[in-house]
C-alpha cells in the first residue's frame, strides 16, 4: 500500500451516504480532461511546497536525514526510494501517477459534498442548501456572492492543494507511534485538513 495515498478529513459536517446521488452526478463524475490537468499541476505545486520544505539543505533532494528530522514515517522512505539509493527525487516523491490519483480523489471529494449538500441537484449550494451545517460550504464561495457553484469549489480545491492558501502542518517530533506521521495541509479557520 504506497503511503498516504490522501486521506482528506473533511469536517464540513459528515459526508452522508444514504441520500441517492443526484442525476447530475453522472456528467460531473466525466472530468473534463483541462480540469484534472489543472487539479494535477496544484497538486505538484503543493507537493513541491512539501519537498522544498523539507530539503533543509537546498541540494535539491531529500537524505533519509531530512526525512528523518521531519519525523516523518520511516517505512514510508523505504517505499518512496524506489531505486534505493538513499536520496528521495521529487519524482519519486510525488510521481506523475500519484499526482493524478491525489487529484481524482479531490474530484470524488467535491462530489460528495455536492451531492450531500446540492439537494435539488442545480449544480449549485444556495439559500436554504445554505442552512445549518451547509454554511461550512460558504468556505467555497470565493466571490461571496452566497452561491457555491462548483466550479468555485474545484478553484478553492486547486488553490488550497496549491498551498497557495492555508498552512503546511507538520508531525509533532518525536513521532508518536500511531500518530501523524505526515505533513497536513490546513485550510483558512482550521475546518479542513488534508494529509499529503
Ligand atoms: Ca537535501
Ligand atoms: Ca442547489
Ligand atoms: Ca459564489
């Protein structure tokens, strides 16, 4: 199992699972080939942010003594450095294909709070889909017009992913056993976090 292939804790209020998605769900779930190309490149921006950070030296590459000070998961190096040669490239640490399952999974997540939230189906969270625990999706609404298109929502995600808003937080050291062990992305007002 390659590590941390994202887990996103969405604390808008729970994804529910019963509710029957709605039709417009099918021609959502087609991403338009630009849209996953654009959700791939935040991603490795992202990813970059991450590496860079980590690459206390600036040699442009990561040693297991990097990692290792970062406290990150020390399984997780063996599987990364693929070639074994005890420095991790960036392409190794986020590969092309990685990149592109991180940015479907984004996809799947907006989907879901669509699908959770959009209760007539209109693309769109408005007026009372607004209400209660739907005002977390005004987090979205980057023009603050009080509607959440989602396209907005895939620009927020892009953003966000991007490292472009929020903050990188890193795993306490010393590494608690069980714990994070990962670097986290965290949204504007702590509702929202994504491990990387
Ligand atoms: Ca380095
Ligand atoms: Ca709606
Ligand atoms: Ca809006």
């Amino acid at each position: 199992m390659r590590w941390n292939l994202l887990a996103a804790a969405l604390v808008l209020g729970g994804c529910g699972t019963s509710r029957a998605l709605p039709i417009a769900k099918a021609p959502q779930a087609l991403q338009a080939q630009g849209a996953l190309t654009h959700m791939i490149e935040a991603c490795r921006q992202g990813s970059r942010l991450v590496y860079d950070e980590l690459d206390a030296d600036e040699d442009g590459t990561l040693s297991r003594a990097e990692w290792d000070k970062r406290c990150l998961a020390p399984e997780a190096w063996v599987e990364l450095d693929g070639n074994q040669d005890g420095e991790l490239a960036f392409d190794e640490f986020a590969p092309p294909d990685w990149l592109r399952g991180k940015a479907n999974r984004i996809f799947e997540l907006i989907d879901l709070e669509f699908a959770h939230y959009d209760l007539d189906g209109d693309h769109k969270i408005t007026g009372p889909e607004l209400a209660g625990e739907g005002a977390a999706m005004l987090m979205f609404d980057l023009n603050a017009d009080h509607v959440v298109w989602r396209a907005e929502a895939v620009d927020w995600w892009e953003q966000f992913v991007s490292g472009k808003i929020g903050t990188i937080v890193w795993p306490a050291c010393p590494a608690r056993k069980g714990g994070p062990a990962r670097p986290r992305f965290l949204a504007p007002g702590g509702h929202l976090t994504f491990d990387w």
